[in-house]
C-alpha cells in the first residue's frame, strides 16, 4: 500500500458519502417547492403542512451535504494536486461557476425560505423555495459538467510548453454529450430517493396512526411519493438506455467492463448472473439475454460491441505499454446493484399504491418494513452508480490524457494521507449519527399542528424562551 492507494480510498469514501445527501437535496427542493405550490394555489392546508414538514427534513439534509461537500474540493489541492495543476483551467471554470452562481443563489433563497414564513408576501416566499430548488439543479449540472470532461474531454488544448490542459471552448465543456445525459439521469435517481422518503415516512405514521386526523394527509404523500418514484424509475431506464449507448462511443472499455465481456461479439448478450474463474478472466456460469448488450451499447440487436482484450491491445498501442481494462468484478456487479437496487424501490411504490386503492389504508407490518427499508435502495444504487462510472474509467483520471497514477500529490506521504484519511472518517461518522438522529427524531414528530399559538409575552427576557427548530 503506498500514498496512491489510500489517496484513492479516501476520495473515493468521501464521495460516496458526499453524494449520499445530494440526490435527496435535489429532489427534496423540488418536491417541498411543488407541496408549496399546491397550497398557494388550493389553500387546503394539508399541503402546508407537508410542505413544512419534509421542508424540516431538507433542511437537515442540506446542511449536512454542504458540510460534507467541502472536502471534495479541498482534497484536489490536497491528495491530488498533479491532476489539479494538468486540468485545473478547464475544470476550475465549472466548478467557480458552481460556487459563485449556483450554490450562492440556492443558499441565499434558502435563508430567505427560511426566515420569510409570514414575513414576506407568499408569492415571494414561494419563488423563493423555487430559486433555491433552481440554484441546486444548477449546482449540479455544472458539477456534472467537470466530471463529464474526465470521462469526454473536450473543449480543451494541451499546452505543449507547460503539458497542461487549457480551456478553449467552454460551451463545447458544458455541452458536453455525456454531461448532457448525465445530467437528467442524475436527476431521475435523486427524484427516485426523494419520491422513497416522502413514502417511507408517510407510511410510518399511516400504519401506526392510522386513526390519527392526518391520516389523509399522510395517504396523499404516501401517493404523491409512490408516483414520483415510479416516474423517476422510468426516467432512469431511459436515460440510463441512452447514457449507455454514449458511454459505448466515448469509452468502449467501460461497456465492455460492464459485462466482463472479453471478446469482441456481434450481436453481444447481456448477462443478468455471470459465475467466472477468480480472476474474472473464464466465464464458468451465465444466465444470459440475447441480443441486449448489442441493443444498450448501440441500439442495434445485431451491434457489435468490442470485447476487453481487442481494446486492451488498441489502447496498449495507442497509449503506450499497459494495463487499460479496470477492476472487472466492481464494474460488472456496481453495474447490476445499480439497477436491482433502483428497481425495487419502484416495486414497494408500485404495492403501496395497490393497497391505497379504492380507498384503502395500508395496515401490513411487512409493508411498514418495506416502506422503512425504501429509501436506502435508491440510495445505494446510486452509490454504485457512482462507483461504476468512476471505477470504470480506470486506470484513467482524465480518459486518453492522464492517468491516474500519475495525478497524485507527489509531496504527500503515506503517512499524511493515513492522517487525513482517518480524520475525515472519524468526522463523517459523526455526522452520520447526528443527520440520522435528526431526521428520524423530527420524521416521527409528523406534520405540525397549525392551530394558531397565543403570543408570547415580550415582558419575559429573550433568555427564558423555549428553543425551536423552527422557520
């Protein structure tokens, strides 16, 4: 073990982390800016109190996300400073333009959501929490833009004097074709957890207050959140159908890696359970869909997709000498947690909405624990997606340009990389527990209760009054 692979473990630990808050931050604004919304146009005051309600809840989350956030920028001057001096002109440009637009405009409507109830007008207070919701889809497509150029550059020039890259074309970076299918499918995975939540903890109050007066309430956002889910998933599929057949064109080793698939086929199957040699080099067992891997890397059943070792041996004379193919079981089984994860989400949104029929409350305690479990699935598929598109493009940091081997800080020792490493996770793990504890203690708190409260009594000092969380 050496400062390289601990620099990677790290980044790659508090990014998975990271984007653990994120998809629930982008569709959470979303979801709390339409609640709000139906309750300015309808007046019924149920939708004010979910939108107050899982409001709460977004808030601890975005907290916790901005936190946590931070670090992933600190590390490229930390661990990664080699990469950060190759591509820190065509990189730089997305993620200042993320600092100083995107998350101060989402930031800045946030605390004026926040502190506006009763303040300001409610037309106001409502654009509010939809500027916020903008500047956050804004902040991640523009981070979706950095990422994309490490899996596509484009827009750039290597500097034959200095050996680094240098933006030309900074359309060409944000129009960016894998930016540009990225971006929706990320938004139909945070839709997925957001839509998970708002029916998890709907169906915790249901089955065990179902005489409470919220009862229709919280069967509207049992709904509300099995049909946002449902949409999502099949957002996912699409976009996800497309961002394959991309990924075909741009980096053919990922699609390949994907599958394990060795040798070039035309048409190319899918397999849903491989069992190989421990090397992953021998296929032993397979349980295989004709023609399915020609159609998702092409859109063609009798595509050709090529195999690792066709392309190992055009990379190794292209490149130069080496090891092009990525870790093959990571890619192949993230690739299929990635999508059995995300499907049965939809699945327990799918039965949630069958036992809301006609009226119908839900009362099983299996479904409680489905219900409970619900959010974690999108949520881990999304981390493995993450891993999948990250891990797949390896043993590259910027694909055809710069490996990553030769992007780590060559001043960072071993040791100084343990410190940080351990530092990050000691803290990580403790905000976990404290964003946990929070949210769980305030879901189980349910809908506020809106009665109108007797005003305080301005004679008693500041000091006596009781603490809320309260906005």
């Amino acid at each position: 073990m050496d400062a390289l692979d601990v620099a990677r473990w790290q980044f790659g630990v508090t990014t998975v982390y990271h984007f653990l808050f994120v998809p629930l931050t982008i569709g959470l604004s979303v979801l709390v800016a339409i609640l709000q919304t139906l309750w300015h146009r309808t007046g019924n005051e149920r939708y004010l109190k979910l939108t107050k309600f899982y409001g709460k809840l977004f808030l601890i989350n975005f907290a916790t996300g901005v936190v946590t956030g931070i670090v992933q920028e600190f590390q490229f001057g930390m661990n990664w400073s080699d990469y950060s001096r190759f591509v820190g002109d065509v990189f730089g440009a997305p993620l200042a333009i993320e600092a100083l637009v995107a998350f101060f405009l989402e930031s800045t409507f946030i605390g004026l959501w926040i502190f506006g109830w009763e303040r300001l007008p409610k037309r106001l207070h409502l654009a509010s929490i939809w500027a916020a919701a903008i500047g956050t889809n804004l902040s991640a497509y523009f981070i979706l833009a950095a990422n994309s150029f490490m899996q596509n550059p484009v827009g750039y020039r290597i500097n034959p004097d200095t050996g680094r890259a240098e933006l030309t074309d900074f359309v060409a970076v944000l129009t960016n074709k894998v930016a540009l299918v990225t971006f929706p499918h990320t938004l139909a995975g945070a839709f997925l957890v957001a839509g998970s939540l708002l029916v998890a903890v709907a169906l915790w109050h249901l089955i065990r207050n179902h005489d409470s007066a919220d009862t229709p309430t919280y069967r509207f956002a049992a709904k509300f959140g099995s049909w946002v889910t449902l949409v999502a998933a099949a957002g996912v599929l699409i976009t996800g159908d497309i961002q394959g057949k991309i990924m075909t064109q741009v980096q053919p080793m990922k699609m390949a890696a994907a599958e394990g698939l060795y040798n070039t086929e035309s048409p190319a199957s899918f397999s849903v359970l491989t069992v190989g040699s421990l090397d992953g080099t021998r296929e032993l067992f397979a349980i295989k869909i004709p023609y399915l891997l020609s159609y998702l890397g092409t859109g063609d059943l009798h595509g050709t997709v090529h195999g690792i070792d066709d392309l190992q041996a055009q990379y190794a004379s292209q490149y130069g000498a080496g090891n092009y193919a990525p870790i093959i079981p990571v890619t192949y089984w993230s690739f299929r947690f990635m999508i059995a994860f995300g499907m049965a989400a939809a699945a327990i949104a799918l039965l949630v909405l069958w036992t809301h029929r006609k009226g119908r409350a839900p009362r099983s305690r299996w479904l409680l624990r489905a219900g409970l479990v619900m959010p974690l699935l999108p949520l881990v598929a999304n981390s493995f997606g993450w891993i999948f598109t990250e891990m797949g493009r390896q043993p590259w940091i910027v694909f055809g340009e710069m490996l990553t081997r030769n992007g780590v800080s060559r001043s960072v020792s071993l040791t100084e990389v343990l410190t940080s490493f351990t530092a990050f996770t000691l803290i990580y793990a403790t905000l976990a527990v404290i964003e946990f504890r929070l949210l769980v203690r305030y879901a189980k708190d349910g809908v506020p209760d809106l009665t109108p409260q007797p005003e305080i009594d301005d004679s008693h000092d500041d000091a006596e009054r009781p603490l809320a969380f309260a906005y």
